[in-house]
C-alpha cells in the first residue's frame, strides 16, 4: 500500500488517534527514508541498516549514558519514568532503541514494548560474554528479561582488544546460531580500540557496528579522517552503522546542532544514537531530525 496523499488521510482520523498514533501508521505505510510533518507533529526518517534487511528510524533512544554496571543516567530516573520517555519518543516515531545488558535497561524495554507493540520497534541490545556458555546463557536470558521471542541486533560490547574474534569466537559461533534459529536478526560489536574497530571492518561475520564519531575527536578510537575511511571500508561491505559520542559525551552540546549534522552528512553513517534523560530533551533532538541529511548546516 502506497499513500501519496498523508495529510489528506490523516485528516479523516479521529483526534484521539491523531494525536498518538500517527508515528505508527507512518512508520508502516510511508516510503522509507521520508520525513512527514503533520502540524507539529514530526515523524523520524527511517533508513536501512546497512545490508542487514533491518529498517530503523535515523534517530535512535540510547538508554546506556554513562552506563555500565546494570546503571545508566536512563535506569536511574526509575523505571515508570524511563518507560514514558520511550513510549513518548516512539510515539514521535523513534522506533530505534538501543539497550545493553550493562545498562540494566532491559526491563523498561520489556514493559514500553508491551505499550508500543513488539513488531513496532527495532532493538539493540549488548553482551559482554566471553565464552559460548556465556553467550547462550545471555542470549535467552535477554529473551526474557526483554519479554519477546527475538532480538533484532546484539553487539558484543566495547571491545578493546584487536584480537576479539579469535579470543571470543565462541561467542561468534553462538550469536550466528541464535541467528540461525531466529532468536536474533543480526550481530556485530561496539568498539572502544582503534585495533577492534579495524578488525571489524573486515570480518565478515558482523552485521552492524556502533562506532564512536564526532566532528572533534572527543572520546573516539582515532582521529576523524582516520575513523571515517574505516566507517567507509565497513559501509561499501553492506555492515550497518549507527554512531555514538555524536555530541562528545556531553562535550559537545554547547553547539548540537552542528554535532548531529556533521554525523549525519557522512553517507557511511545509518543513524545516530543519543541518550535522552527528558521529554525536553527528546523534543530538542527530534527537531534535529526536521529536514532530510542533505539540508544545509544549521547556522
């Protein structure tokens, strides 16, 4: 099904549903990568991820800032809080979500999933299993803890060795038969090591890479150039890309806009996560999202 006349359609909609359920109707009948505005109402641009067959919103919900030991600036805001803001960022059709293991966001994924509708949604989340044992183990317990009969992407998380896919294979070895069996839809890393990064661009078992970018250098494996030609090597191999630190960790928020618009003019780069902690914040970084990658920098 093809709308070529949305406002019109959207017109004959009760307020009700007008007012909430635009972003899923959009997300499922609208041409990808197309921005709709509706009042203000503003819908994401959706994009593939790479060659992976998985289509995701530009702007994806990070739920990991300064994250790690089952904590995150997200979970720490209490669990009703952090569903509101994911079901509230969704309705605004962020549809991307991304979560780990370390970042204790697995049950505020679970209960907003519930809200939103499974199938409605695209999610990340992360391992940090060394071993095959420990991979599998991890695998069903996120089945669980996320309430749902598969995971859309898990990475294993923050690699800091060149080396990873030999000293860990056997976590290769169990996320490719998760994959397999259709409890999970594609697989890659996070990167944290210059050296890991590189290894990740030329094996052919990674799906999707989240990689540290920014215009500044600020909390990156190397400098700009160097990370950009990897991200390129990765993207001409069909690996889907979603970038982090796109505002520096913070360091960079004293001008945004300009942070996000630099990454989202890199044609090797898919989408952009950023951590929201807000309604505000969610409203201020949908706004960046207003005008297609292309459009000129703002001033």
């Amino acid at each position: 099904m093809l709308l070529t006349n949305v406002s019109g359609f959207y017109k004959t909609f009760p307020e009700e549903v007008k007012n909430v359920k635009f972003a899923y109707f959009v997300q499922k009948f609208t041409i990808p990568s197309e921005t709709v505005t509706i009042g203000e109402l503003v819908m994401i641009p959706t994009v593939p991820l790479g060659a992976a067959g998985i289509q995701v919103s530009e702007l994806c919900f990070g739920t990991g800032t300064s994250g790690w030991g089952g904590h995150s600036d997200q979970t720490r805001l209490g669990k009703n809080a952090l569903i509101d803001l994911l079901v509230y960022g969704h309705s605004l059709g962020i549809c991307f979500w991304d979560s780990a293991d370390q970042y204790g966001s697995h049950p505020h994924v679970r209960e907003a999933l519930r809200q939103v509708g499974r199938e409605r949604v695209v999610l990340t989340t992360k391992t940090c299993a060394a071993t095959r044992q420990e991979a599998e183990k991890d695998i069903a317990r996120f089945l669980r803890e996320t309430g749902t009969d598969y995971l859309d992407i898990v990475l294993m998380h923050c690699m800091t060795s060149s080396g990873w896919a030999d000293e860990r294979s056997g976590v290769l070895d169990a996320l490719e038969s998760a994959k397999q069996k259709g409890w999970v839809r594609a697989h890659g890393v996070s990167c944290h090591h210059f050296g890991a990064f590189q290894k990740a661009a030329q094996n052919p078992w990674v799906d999707v890479v989240l990689a540290r970018i920014n215009h500044s250098g600020v909390h990156m494996d190397a400098s700009v150039p160097e990370i950009i030609r990897v991200l390129q090597s990765m993207h001409a191999r069909g690996i889907g890309i979603y970038g982090m630190k796109v505002v520096g960790a913070g360091q960079l928020t004293s001008d945004a806009a300009r942070a996000i618009h630099f990454v989202r003019e890199l044609d090797c780069v898919d989408a952009i996560v950023l951590g929201m902690s807000s309604r505000k914040q969610i409203d201020e970084n949908v706004e960046f999202f207003k005008q297609p990658a292309g459009a000129p920098s703002p001033a």
